[in-house]
C-alpha cells in the first residue's frame, strides 16, 4: 500500500476523480446547508474532538519537555488522554468501515473507491497506534525524571507523524463524506 499513490503516506488531497460531489458542495457551504445538522454536524464534531486531544497531548509534552510539568502528572495526564484518544479512534474508524462508508459508497457508486482509501488509511493509523501505544507505555514505567524526559522527546516524534497523518485522513475524509450526506440527507 506505501507504493500506491492514494496511500495516506504520499497524499495531500484527494484526487480529482473523487471530488465531482464536493464541487457543488463546497467546504465553506456545509455548515448553512438545510441538511447540516444531524449527522453531518456530528461526524465533523467528532473529527475536532480528535485534533483537539492530539493538541492537547502535543501541549503536554511541550510542557514536560520545559519541566514545567513533573513526570508523575504528565504519566497521569497522557495515561488518561493516550487512552481515550486510542480508545474513540478505534471504536470511530469501526463504525465508518462497517456501516458508513459502505452505505455511502452505496448512494454515490461514482465515488466508491474513495472509500476503500478510507478504509486502507484506517489500517495505516493502526500502525500507528500500535507505535503510539508502545512509546507510550514505555514512558509510564519510567519515573527517572531525565530518563522520562528524554523518552517524551522521542514520544513527540510519534505524535507529530499522527498528528499530520490523521490530519489529512480527516480533512480528505470530511472532502469525501460531508458532500454525499448532505447531499442525499443521511441521518
Ligand atoms: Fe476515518
Ligand atoms: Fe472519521
């Protein structure tokens, strides 16, 4: 899949072939559309409360990094985040493989590659996650103070590649999904 073009790894947009419903409804439209609401309103909420905790994450080892946070509140405060985080993600990309992407690849055929993308980049993040995961469990057995700092220093390199991989998963996502819910009204 790293060779394929369409692979999370290589891609900054969506291919034109996949944008034809997006064109008549544009990102800066979504939000005053008559069938904004609902569904729509929910999935893009969901993709926010995701950058949201990466940021967040991000912020606190920013903050750890400067010894501005101890060891034992930064372990508690990504033991409790890295897990809600992981735990949403997963539960997340399992009901849009299942249920939703099917259904929508079903009212728009035109476009129901780019939902197998979809999909292929949900297998990449888990690879990620299991990255995530180790790094992460790795710093919570280490109480060292300048042991744990340098481990969040290497954690940080982990979070930046999710952040920007999962990022362009959710912004091409939100590209290809928003236009056929609001077009064709899914609840
Ligand atoms: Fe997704
Ligand atoms: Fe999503």
């Amino acid at each position: 899949m790293q060779d394929d073009p369409l692979a999370l790894y290589h891609r900054s947009a969506l291919p034109d072939a996949f944008r034809i419903i997006l064109a008549d409804y544009p990102r800066d439209g979504w939000a005053a559309h008559p069938h904004f609401g609902g569904l729509a309103a929910f999935w893009l909420d969901r993709h926010l409360n995701f950058r949201a905790m990466m940021t967040r994450m991000q912020d606190d080892s920013a903050l750890r990094l400067d010894g501005q946070i101890a060891a034992q509140e930064y372990g508690q405060r990504l033991a409790r985040l890295g897990q809600r985080f992981l735990g949403e993600l997963v539960g997340h990309h399992q009901i849009e493989d299942t249920a939703y992407f099917p259904h929508l690849a079903q009212l728009e055929p035109r476009i129901a590659r780019g939902f197998e993308v979809l999909d292929a980049d949900h297998h990449t993040l888990h690879e990620l996650i299991d990255t995530f995961a180790a790094g992460a469990n790795a710093l919570l057995r280490e109480s060292n103070d300048t042991a744990q700092r340098e481990l969040v220093a290497g954690f940080g390199g982990v979070l930046g590649r999710f952040e920007r991989m999962l990022g362009q998963h959710l912004t091409d996502e939100e590209d290809l999904v928003l236009p056929v819910v609001l077009k064709h009204r899914v609840d």
